[in-house]
C-alpha cells in the first residue's frame, strides 16, 4: 500500500477530530424552542407508533433551556410554545403522566408568577379532560397556588375540582378533602364546616380512622364558629 | 412438496450464512444500549419510555433488514441466473415462490423472536406476546411484497424505494384519511377528489398502524386486536401472494 494512503487516512482522521473538538457543544438554548407542529402533522410524522414518539417528544422538549450551569432553568422559555409541546405530547399519548409531571414540577416552579399561573391553569384544563388519572398534578397545582402564589381562591378552585371530578375509589381522602382545609385556612368556617359535613353524609368516606378525623374537624370548626372572632 | 420445503431451507441457510441474524443481534444490542442511556435522562416513566423507543426502533429495525434481505437475495439470485435454474425444475412455478416465501417468513419470525428479547424485563408478558406474534405478522407481510415488488422490479434500488413507499404510507394511512377528510374550510370538489384518492389507496393498504403497538407493551388496548391483526394478515397474504404468482406466471425467463 503506497504510504501517501495512509498518511491521507491519518490526516483525515486527526483534521476530523480536531474539527469536532474545537466546534461549540451542542445545546438547547430556550429561544431555539421552535413553535409546535399541529396535531395531524405529529400524527402523520408518527408512522403509526404516537406513544414513541410522545416519550421521544417529552425527552426532546425538556432539554431545552436545561443547563445544569444555570441557577434557574426553564425561565427564559416562551411558555406559550411549552403549553403547546406539552398539549401536543399528551394528545399523542393521552395516559402518559410526564407531561403533567414536567408542568406541574419543572415548568411552573420557575420564580416568576405570570408563567406559574400560565402553567398552573394548563394543568387545571388537562386535569378536566381526565381527571381520575391527573388529580395528582391538580393536587400539586394546588399546594403551589396556597403556598408560593399565597393565592387561596386559585387554590380553593383547584382543590374543588379534584373534590368534584377525581370520582374514582383509588384517589386518597386527602386529595379529596384538600377544598375543606383551604377554606378553613380563608377563614370561610361555616362553608368548610358544610363541606365537611357533606361529605360525611355522603357515604363517600367508608375508613374509620378518616371518619374519626373528619368527624373531629367537623366539631373543632362548629366550635371556632361559635367563638366570637376577635 | 420437496422442493418448498428444500427452497425454504436453502434460503434461511442463505441467511445464516450473510451472518444477517448476527446483524440483528447487533442492533438489537445497539438499541438496548440507546434505550438504557435514555432511561438516565428520562425523569418519570422510565420503563415506559424503554419500552416505547426500544419497541418503536426494533420494529423498524426488523423491517429494513428483511426488506433488504429479501430484495439483494432475490436480484443476486436473477443475476447469477439461479432463478432460471430452479424454475427449470419439474415443479410448477408456485412451489419455487412458495418456497422462497416460506424460506423469508422463517426469517422474519426469528427475526421477530429477537427482537422480543430485550423487552422482556420491561413489558408486561400478554401484551409482549401479542406485539411479537403482530410483528412476526407484519414482517409477513413486509416479506411478501418485497417478493412481489423484487420479482416484479427485478432491480435493489427501485425495489427498495417501492417497499419503502408502501410500509411508510400503510403505518402512515390512517393519519392520512384523518387530514384529507377534515379541511379546515369549507370541502370544495378538489377536497372530495382528494380525500376519494386518498380512501382509495388506503382501500388497497393493510393497516400496518393497528399492528404491533406499543401500548399492548404498556399493558393496555388489546380489544380485538388479535382477531384484527390476524385477520389482515391472512386476507393480505392471499392478495400479495396471488399478485405475485400472476406476475410469476406471466414473465418469460
């Protein structure tokens, strides 16, 4: 073999990985978020197997603005677009749980309150297209309006529609009874005490531990309600 | 019938001896390997998204190589002459492209076996059984029309791209119709004449986008899948196989 061959295999080795060493690292940065396509071209580029490429999408999707350098990730994303993505892969993939997972833990935990409520609303609107599967992500949705936007009305509406749609026997009593206690926490006694007792008479609540529990709340607030406030 | 069962075993000996069954070995390992790295980026649903990537990347995966199989081995055949040879036998035309088939759905059944295996730790076992018996069903398939279009086409590079054509618009199919029969405005006649085409080919396509799922593998939506999946199977089989016997019985080698 003439040697020139194997110097220009060599020459072309090196000039190649020194071409890709010296090239920036590849990365997603929150403007290089493109718009998402329609519903019917995801479909259509699917090739019949949506489930894929929902999980492939969701992976794709939470790389971008995701550098573990950055003190806040996600804030400089054009939430607009994230809702779309999100409301794309779950229309591919509807009992897929990571979606609401990556809206209701990553994408609305970022410091700014326009874009916590933005997401903290998709989740309300996903939650009511399946609620017996999503009451978990409305149940954190909830604990995030109460405790980091101090907003008790957003929370006592999210709690409510748990209460109401989230129906099936395996959602626990404490997602179901979170609408009581947030009224309790507005200072709304006789409308936490009626919510209480309805649902105690509703048969709904069959453990008796929980019963006890809930039967001593019921007491407790009849009693703060008898008690003038000062 | 000696001479399908003797064709048969010629061609799966054929493909042992390319080491194709090696190739799969190695992409299987390959996307087992890209299913793992993806399980550490993943933050929820880690076994789902396993299951969905290896699955969705096997199933192509077996399909391209049978495909390819199926296509070089029968223009390498032509070329060297050997077709001529083997009709030439006293046994009608039928035996040596039932033989062949026979031979190239051995294939694809080990092909399929194969790839179940890596699923295994991940899926849940009735619906693994169902996407492997599916997928050994669609590669069935795959198998006989790459024999049709080859035997037809008699060229890789057309043949290929004939076969590739037609598996991307069947899983595709479905999504299709979906678009053509809902415009966004009002259907005017070119709508009608479109969406007519586009129900027409769909008429003359198998439902490769009810076969082999990667939900069954998630544990759901198994319905009537078994009766549907085998019943398309069959009915396309007896199509394909009879267009590619017409074909056979009309060329002069």
């Amino acid at each position: 073999m003439p040697r020139v061959v194997l110097a220009l295999l060599a020459l072309g080795l090196a000039a190649q990985v020194a071409l890709k060493t010296t090239a920036p690292r590849p990365g997603a940065s929150a403007e290089d978020l493109p718009p998402a396509p329609s519903i019917a071209a995801l479909r259509l580029a699917s090739f019949g197997e949506p489930v894929a490429l929902a999980k492939g999408l969701m992976l794709y999707l939470q790389a971008f603005d995701y550098q573990s350098g950055s003190k806040v990730p996600y804030q400089q994303l054009d939430y607009d677009r994230v809702e779309a993505w999100l409301a794309r892969i779950l229309e591919l993939d509807p009992q897929g749980q990571y979606p609401l997972l990556a809206a209701s833990r990553l994408y609305a935990e970022v410091p700014i309150e326009a874009k916590q409520r933005s997401m903290l609303e998709f989740v309300y609107r996903q939650f009511l297209v399946d609620p017996n599967r999503r009451w978990p992500w409305l149940a954190h949705a909830t604990v995030l309006a109460k405790h980091r936007l101090h907003d008790l009305p957003l929370a006592l509406r999210y709690a409510r529609a748990i209460q109401r749609s989230a129906t099936a026997a395996d959602v626990p009593p404490w997602a179901r009874e979170m609408e009581a206690f947030i009224l309790e926490d507005m200072n709304e006694l006789e409308a936490a005490r009626l919510v209480i007792g309805g649902y105690l008479h509703s048969g709904e609540v069959k453990d008796p531990g929980e019963l006890r529990f809930l039967d001593g709340r019921l007491k407790e607030l009849e009693k703060r309600a008898r008690t003038p406030q000062k | 019938m000696p001479v399908v069962a003797a064709l048969a075993k010629i061609t799966l000996l054929e493909a042992i001896g390319n080491r194709l069954l090696w190739l799969a070995v190695a992409i299987i390992v390959i996307a087992f390997g890209l299913a793992q790295f993806l399980n550490q980026v993943a933050i929820t649903e880690t076994r789902d998204i396993q299951i969905a990537l290896l699955a969705a990347s096997l199933r192509v995966a077996a399909v391209f190589i049978l495909a390819v199989f199926v296509i070089t081995s029968m223009v390498r055949e032509s070329s060297d002459k050997v077709t001529e040879l083997l009709l030439s036998l006293p046994a009608p035309r039928s035996h040596y492209f039932f033989g062949k088939f026979l031979g190239y759905a051995a294939v694809g059944a080990i092909l399929a076996l194969l790839c179940a295996l890596p699923l295994i730790p991940f899926a849940q076992p009735l619906g693994l059984a169902l996407w492997t018996a599916s997928l050994v069903c669609e590669l069935l398939i795959v198998a006989a029309v790459s024999l049709f279009c080859v035997l037809s086409l008699t060229q890789v590079v057309p043949t290929f791209a004939a076969v590739g054509g037609f598996y991307l618009l069947s899983r595709s199919m479905a999504a299709m119709q979906t678009i053509a029969n809902a415009p966004l405005l009002e259907h005017t006649f070119t709508d009608r004449m479109v969406s007519g085409v586009v129900d027409l080919i769909a008429l003359l396509l198998p439902s490769l986008d009810r076969m082999t799922q990667t939900t069954w593998l998630l544990g759901g939506g198994y319905g009537n899948a078994v009766v549907a999946v085998f019943g398309q199977t069959a009915i396309y089989l007896i199509l394909i196989c009879a267009a590619g016997l017409f074909d056979l019985y009309r060329k002069n080698f």
